[in-house]
C-alpha cells in the first residue's frame, strides 16, 4: 500500500521484491502497526518523506533466511558519527532515517532493514500483539522516563501509547489519571479496565494535582490545559512527532518551575529495555486488526478515534 502524494489515499500496487545491501536484512513483514504519525505523513503535516513511500514503522517481521523473528522500530539508521550520536542520542541525529519515512516500511509484504537497528521480540507477545510495541511502547517508555518518577501521572490522549503506558506505570506504582475527548465515556471505562485511577474528559480538572503529565493527543491546546493541572516542579511531557500550535499562556502556569519537553524518537537502549520490561509487568496490548488491503479504513478509523489501543495490519494469518 504506497502513498504517492499528500492528501490522497494509499494505492495497492505491485512492487519488485527488495535486495537488502550489505548490513541489512530481507524481512517479511507478518504484522504491521498503525501509527498516528502515519496519518501525520498522510496529511502532509510532516513535508519531507520519500515519495512514493511504503509506509508502517511498527514491523515484526521473519528474516528471509534464518527465520528469525524480529521488530523493526522507526529509527531506521543513524550516522553513529555527529554530536548527538556521540552524546548517547542517536535519536536527534541529524542524519538519522526513519522506518515508514526516509526508508520504505511494512505496509507491504516485504521490507528492508538495518539489522542494527532491529529487535528481538518478546516470545510471549503473538505477532499481532508484538507490533504496537514497536513505537506506541517504546515512544510511550521514553516518554515515561523522561517526565520523571513522580507519583500521580496524567494521561491525555488514552489510544496506542497511552493504553501500554498506563500499564507501566501501575507497576511502577504510580497513580494514573487519563484524559479522553470530551464524553467519551467508552474509551474513559477503558481506561479505568486498565487501572486509572480516575477518567475524565480533558475539559475536566483532575481531582488533584498532577506530578507530570504525558499528552499523547497531537492538540497544542492541551499544553496550557496539563500545565494548570501541574503540581510545582512537575513536568509536562509531549511525546508526538507533530502537534497542532500551542496557544499564548500566562506566564504564571509556567512558574514555579515546572517544565515542559517533547520527545523526539526513540533510542536502542530504550528499545533494549522496554521490550525486556514489557512480559515482566505484563503488558497487554489492545488490538484491532485489518487485511494490508484495507490500510486506508485503518488510518481512518484512527483518524476519527475509533481504535480501542492500537490498529494493526496483519500480511500473515491472523494469530
């Protein structure tokens, strides 16, 4: 299923099968997770992918070869050689190529890539289940870690990432609060299944105050909302790849030293210990699957929030 431009629906085509170069691998893709960046590069809100592109960044996949399975993540390649790689953070390289992106993914049946930058998957995870690991996790973990180790955690966004954080984070112990659209009460009970704590809409003030809050929902809007639910000294992560304008606040949200960060990618160690971490606590993962066919019923049906957890395209028999 290939985008040839912005704004127009995926085509099926026929594509030569791929060559892997020396360092990478031939993979079959056997589940393939839909991404809310998917539907950013769709839209043309993130301008510069390769066209015509392969997109899916969420990949688990057998190695043609061995047989080895194995999970392809959206970063794709880093350069190993500019001062972020060397700093330890090879996700803000500046040459760095994104799986779904810069480099053709696994909307498709095969699929290329840097064996480098592949993971071993957990045994217990079937196929369909590994696949929203690969960035709804592994995006949600960093997120997790870098809005610090307080207590009570605001949620807001409750789809992919944060269905699989908040699982996480009841294991850590932490208080969960999760913030939906406003009224909807069926993904708020979903929330509550996996262990929030309390659920409301984001229109809503939580019954106290957040140490930190995770927007997962791509609304600038939501900034100056998590910041007045914030404790001092409480962090307010941002964990999407776009997100509409952020408004003008006062300042006097902003005081009292709280912070506000994004998250930008992922890093292999954070790959390494999230996919170690997951069959501990365990994760389960909520899934909806779709035949590679019908790629652009999935993208809409998330588009419109009407995904519980995370939809996933299925090329093997469904397991």
């Amino acid at each position: 299923m290939v985008l040839h431009e912005p704004g127009r629906p995926l085509r099926q085509v026929d594509l030569v099968e791929p060559t892997p170069r020396a360092g990478e691998l031939l993979v079959r893709v056997l589940a393939c997770a839909v991404c809310r960046t998917d539907l950013h590069i769709v839209d043309g809100e993130l301008s510069q992918p390769k066209l015509p592109l392969v997109l899916g960044h969420q990949i688990v996949g057998e190695v043609v070869g061995d047989g080895r399975r194995i999970g392809v993540p959206w970063l794709g390649w880093t350069d190993g050689e500019c001062r972020y790689c060397r700093a330890g953070l090879e996700n803000l390289c500046d040459r760095a190529q994104f799986t779904g992106y810069d480099r053709d993914g696994g909307y498709a049946e095969y699929a290329i890539a840097d064996e480098r930058y592949c993971f071993p998957l957990p045994e217990d995870y079937p196929d369909l289940h590994a696949a929203p690991l690969l960035c709804a996790g592994l995006i949600g973990y960093r997120a997790l870690r870098l809005s610090g180790d307080g207590e009570v955690l605001g949620l807001y966004g409750f789809g992919a990432s944060a269905h699989i954080i908040a699982q996480v984070a009841r294991h850590e112990g932490r208080r969960v609060f999760a913030f939906t659209r406003p009224g909807d009460s069926e993904t708020q009970a979903f929330a509550r299944e996996l262990g929030a704590e309390w659920a409301g809409g984001s229109d809503e003030a939580p019954p106290e105050e957040l140490d930190a809050a995770i927007i997962f929902a791509p609304v600038g809007p939501l900034v100056p909302v998590a910041l007045r639910a914030l404790r001092k000294a409480g962090v307010v992560v941002c964990a999407g790849i776009h997100m509409s304008d952020i408004p003008s606040f006062p300042y006097e949200l902003l005081w009292g030293e709280r912070i506000v960060r994004s998250v930008a990618n992922l890093t292999r160690r954070d790959g390494e210990e999230f996919l170690a971490l997951a069959p501990q606590v365990p994760v389960r993962t909520e899934i909806e699957s779709f035949s590679l066919a019908d790629a652009n019923e999935a993208l809409e049906r998330l588009r419109s929030g009407q995904i519980r957890g995370s939809a996933v395209l299925h090329l093997a028999p469904a397991d």
